[in-house]
C-alpha cells in the first residue's frame, strides 16, 4: 500500500534516505517506490521530471541546510574560534545521522555529475571560501587559510569515505576533531 506524504518536503526527506543507502545510479525508479513507500503518481506528481529533478530537489534541501547551519554561520560569526568549532560539530553530527554520506559527493563521483556539475561545485566551493574566510578574519594569512580550508573540507569528506568502507563512526569522529585541533591552531 502506497504511504501518504503531508508535503513535497516529506518526498524529499524519504528520497534523500534511498539515495544515501543506494546511491543516485542505483535507485531505480522501482527501488524508490519501494523504499520510499510512494506510488508513481505520487512521485511524478512532486517530481515531474523524474529521477533528476527528484536529485535535484535532494541537493537543494541539503544545500539550504548547510546554508543555514554551516554556511551562514561561517559568514557572519564574529568569533572565529567559536565558528570553527561549530563548524565541526555540526558537521560531524550532520554526517554521522545521515549514514556517513555527503550526497554532493555521491553525485560528483557518480554519473549524475553532468546532471548537477553546478550543485556540486558550488556547494563544495562555498564551503572552501567561507572556511577560508572565517581563517583570514582570525589572522590567518590568504594563501594559508585557502590551504587550510581546502584541507579540512578534503579531510571530512575522505573520513565520510573511510568510515562508510570501515563501518566505523570513530572515523569521522576523530577526523573532524583532527580539522577542528588544526584549523583553531591556526586562528589562535
């Protein structure tokens, strides 16, 4: 029996699991049924382009949280130390509730990232320059706080990897603790 969605947002929720268990390749349009509990109709009713406006709909609802949650945050802290670390906490509880998977880098490395090349280079760029940003406010030289910020958000994503291949939270854990020792080293 077909599960009864409130909203749209209630679809993309459910999409977004199905994604980060599957991937984009491999959730068929009857793999999303499935799963999600949704008929077709229901589907193409929220989604009318299919599987890549449904991608879509995913990444934008994973863009306007770290928007509101990391990004903005970044932007406008006026303690630099206090961001960081927010930063990696958020980060490192974001990830760990959602399976250990960014979906931006799900689609870079799959074959949708023709489809959504603009999402994914935008989200992971965005975050570089506002770490970076948030570094220069904290006395870190340009050329060191780009370096560091490309790292740290290098390190997060590799853990995100490591610790999916390893079963093992402790991974991201230690990892983002490991970017947020650095990055306040940096600041202070």
């Amino acid at each position: 029996m077909p599960r009864t969605l409130l909203d749209r947002s209630d679809a993309v929720r459910a999409l977004a699991d199905v994604f980060r268990r599957r991937g984009f390749e491999a959730a068929s349009l009857s793999v999303i049924q499935q799963e999600t509990g949704m008929g077709r109709g229901s589907l193409y009713h929220f989604f009318p382009d299919g599987k890549a406006d449904m991608a879509r709909a995913v990444l934008g609802e994973v863009q306007s949280w770290f928007e509101d949650q990391v990004f903005t945050p970044l932007r406008t802290a006026d303690d630099v130390a206090g961001a960081v670390s927010r930063m990696a906490g958020t980060v490192r509880d974001y990830f760990l509730s959602r399976q250990r998977v960014c979906l931006f880098a799900v689609t870079a490395l799959g074959g949708e990232l023709a489809t959504h090349a603009d999402a994914v280079r935008t989200y992971f760029s965005v975050w570089v320059d506002l770490l970076a940003q948030t570094l220069r406010r904290g006395g870190v030289e340009d050329r060191d706080a780009a370096a560091l910020a490309l790292d740290a958000v290098a390190a997060i994503q590799g853990a995100l990897v490591l610790a999916r291949a390893l079963d093992e939270d402790a991974v991201v854990v230690g990892v983002v603790a490991g970017v947020e020792e650095r990055l306040l080293a940096a600041v202070s």
